[in-house]
C-alpha cells in the first residue's frame, strides 16, 4: 500500500478495500463509494476472505493503519440495534494527507454463508458529529446486508446519540482533546493528557484522570517526613496494599484528600474486577464501578468509573492510580450514556506535547532542587558552630528528598507508559518483542494486534514474546 500514500482521502477509503480483496483469489467484488453532499464519504462492500464480523473489522482497521501512517483509535464494539450488524466509532490521524484528523464508524454484517459486508463512513473528525447520521442514513438507503437495513441504520439504534453533534475540543496545552455535544465545555483544570469536560445540565466526563500515590504506612515515608521531608502536591497518601475491590471507597477519598476536597458521600450499587491493560505492571488491578456520588454537596447523581491502581512499588512505596469517570444527573443517565459512547473513541493525547511537558518539568524541578542546595549550604555555612550534627542532618534530608524526587520523575515516566498501555487495551492490540529481529541476533520491539501476537509467540515462543509496560522502550513503544 507505500504507493497509494498521496492519494486523496475518498481514494485512500476505496482503496482500503481494494487491498482486502486482492488478497484472495478470482474477480474483485464490486464497491461502491459515495462521496455525501453534506460531507464525508462513504464506502460498502463484500470484504473477500473474511468470514467473521471480528475479522472483517481487523481487516480493515488494519489497511487503515498501513494507509494513515498510525494506528487508529478505536473505542467499544456494539450491535446495531434490530440488526445483525455490530460496529466501532474510530478515529485516526492521516499524516498523509497534512496529518488531518479523521473519525469514522465501521459496521460490519453478515451477507451470507460465510460472507462479510462491510461499511466505513468518514470525515473530519471536526465535523463528524454533524455529518455521520447523513451519512448513516444514504448508506442504509442502499445496503442492506442480511436484513441491516430495516433498523434505518444505526442513528435508531442506543449507540446514536451518535444524533449528539460533535465537536472536537482540547485542554488549554493541547495535550489532549475530545469530541463533545453542543454546549460542553473543558475544565479549565484540563492538561497532561488529562481532560475533563461538562455539559449545561450538570454532566461530566473525565479522562485518563493520574494521580501519584504512596504508601504513608511505610518507614521509608515515615522517616523521610520525621526528617523534614514533604510529599510532592497532589500526592494521594493512602496505605494501599491490594484488593481495589474492597479498597475503591477508601482511593477515592484518599484522591480527594490530595486535591484538597473533604470526604464525598458516595454509594456503590456494583463493582467488577476489569482485566488491566495486556503487558501492565504486576500487580495493577481495574475496576468498573457504578452507582451514586455527590462530588459536590449538591446531591447524588449517576456515576460510573474505571479505576486502575499499581501495587506500591520501589524503596519510597510509590504507585499509581489512573481513573477514567462519567457524571449525570439522575434524569438523564439514561439519555446520556449513548453520547458518552459516542465521545470516548475521539479522546487523542498529543504525545508531542506530553513529552514536552515532562522535559520542562524536569528542567524546572532540577533549577529548583538547585536553588534549595545552594541556599542550605549557605546557611549551613553560616551556622558552622553547629557542627557536624547540623551537616549531617541537612546531607540525610538532602538524600531523603533526592530519593523522593527521583522517584517521583520515574514515576511521571511510569505514567507515560501506562498511559499507552491503556491505549493499547482499547484498541485490542499488544507490544511484542522479536528477539532476532533481522536475523543476526538484532532485538527489536513493535505493536501488533493481540490475535497476531499471541500467534506469533505461540508458533515461536524463543523469538517472540510479550512485552510488560515497564519494559516499553521509550519512542518506540510509547
């Protein structure tokens, strides 16, 4: 496909399935590509050779990658509903095309005894909220595969308040963004890969949420605070030892604690283990969680949230936890969570701009450790009747806070890879390692799609395996 690499966006989509066809023997079957007046294109077709709804999907989100030069983002399968279809909003940078951000839906059906149809519509991922239901509607006009069309596509079905116009919106850093409806707003607390956005009816919706953590049962802290040491800002100072099931109520307040808010009353109706991401630390537990929070004294609303939390790790007992949080009231849970769906798949973290920020940090923080060096050493210089008590005290808390700080850059490097581990979980996809890359003994390191991962590593588990998040080489794997 390195050919068709300046070819205009509608060609590029055609040419999506052209590859998938060529790939098997006999004629290429028929597609058909509308280019919609209101924007956007449209293309539907047999994908020749899959006969699995999950394998046409891969298919084409796979020639998608080769085309637009990354991987798209893709968010939660769902079936359409009164049909046989199922489908995935994605969204993809098309550094071919001037690096433009794209947004689609693909659908795939069943069309046969062993057939797949599939259908992809796309456009500018800032217009997208406001074309695709235009879209969905002249495509379902014309495809029908196995019955598909008698739901009037998927604008009928729960997923479409895909009927929520979308906008895309970003953090003031441009860190970060997201697609929101009309009328939603970003926090102005929003960067670092983190974004929280709200509606005008009390709505919210926060992502990729990070907060540093230590154990504050630990000597370590204990005797770094008896020596004059203080936690980092914003630091969660909780005693966590495992088990976020029953630890969740506790984290939470623990995050408010360290953001300065008192104690929220909070009620879990249910609570799941979730899989962490494929490759994460050992340790790292997740939760889906729902039931009722009052963030705010204003009263209960609807609340569901993914947590992850890592197990303290290192000398100091640092770890992590992420958490991901949808707020609603309660008249309009139930009217809103097809909007949320719909916007969890347009999140984008600018990679560029984090590890910009990480390295300014850094350079801030070693000025400042600098200052505070310079500054105790002349005080110390001018208390030299104390002796060698005052010098020793000031050399043990010096090493007390170099460790903390220390600590706490790796673990803003920890949060980089976790972040592109979660990445990976959505999009079903795994970091593999070929430990004879090219043939002469040469390690190299890459992303593949969790089916070919554990393929390769089963077919060759002494030349491939999987890489764990610590492990992730850093510009190369995040």
């Amino acid at each position: 496909m390195r050919n068709y690499k300046r070819s205009s966006l509608s060609l590029v989509l055609w040419l999506f399935f052209v590859a998938i066809g060529s790939q098997t023997a006999g004629a290429q079957t028929p597609l058909k590509t509308i280019n919609n007046p209101q924007g956007g294109v449209i293309v539907y077709g047999l994908v020749d050779g899959a006969t699995t709804q999950a394998a046409a999907m891969s298919k084409v989100l796979r020639i998608v990658h080769n085309n637009c030069g990354e991987r798209p983002q893709v968010g939660r399968i769902f079936k359409v509903r009164g049909t046989n279809s199922v489908a995935v909003f994605f969204t993809v940078v098309n550094h071919p095309q001037g690096n433009k951000q794209v947004a689609g839906l693909l659908i795939a059906a069943p069309s046969g005894p062993n057939q797949i149809d599939a259908a992809l519509v796309s456009d500018d991922a800032a217009r997208f909220g406001s074309t695709v239901n235009p879209m969905l509607n002249r495509l379902f006009s014309e495809w029908d595969p196995g019955g598909a069309g008698q739901a009037s596509g998927p604008a009928t079905g729960g997923h479409s308040a895909l009927a929520a116009r979308l906008h895309t919106v970003a953090a003031s850093d441009n860190s970060v963004s997201i697609g929101v409806p009309d009328g939603w707003t970003v926090d102005p607390a929003s960067g670092h890969g983190t974004i929280v956005v709200k509606g005008p009816h009390g709505e919210a919706v926060a992502i990729n949420m990070m907060r540093n953590a230590v154990d504050s049962s630990s000597a370590w802290q204990q005797n770094f605070w008896r020596m004059g040491g203080r936690p980092i800002p914003g630091t969660i100072l909780y005693p966590y030892h495992g088990n976020l099931i029953r630890e969740f109520p506790n984290l939470v307040q623990a995050w408010r604690r360290a953001g300065g808010l008192g104690p929220a009353k909070l009620q879990v109706d249910k609570i799941d283990r979730t899989p962490p991401p494929q490759g994460a630390p050992q340790g790292e537990e997740c939760v889906i969680v729902k039931g009722q929070l009052d963030p705010d004294g204003r009263g209960m609303r609807s609340w569901s949230e993914m947590m992850c939390a890592t197990l303290p790790a290192n000398e100091w007992r640092g770890y992590m936890v992420i958490r991901h949080q949808s707020l609603f009231p309660n008249s309009l849970a139930a009217q809103q969570q097809p909007t949320v769906e719909a916007m969890i798949p347009t999140w984008r973290q600018n990679a560029e701009v984090l590890n910009q920020e990480l390295a300014a940090d850094i350079r801030r923080k070693q000025a400042d450790d600098a200052a505070i060096r310079a500054q105790t050493r002349v005080a110390i210089d001018n208390i030299h009747a104390i002796g060698q008590q005052a010098t020793a005290r000031y050399n043990a808390t010096q090493a007390a806070n170099d460790a903390q700080h220390a600590g706490y850059w790796a673990q803003q490097d920890t949060n980089a890879r976790n972040s592109q581990s979660f990445s990976n979980y959505l999009l079903d996809q795994t970091v593999i390692q070929d430990n004879n890359m090219y043939g002469n003994g040469t390690i190299g390191h890459g992303t593949a799609w969790n089916s070919t991962a554990d393929a390769l590593v089963k077919a060759n588990p002494n030349r491939y395996e999987i890489v764990n998040t610590p492990n992730f080489w850093k510009g190369v794997d995040y």
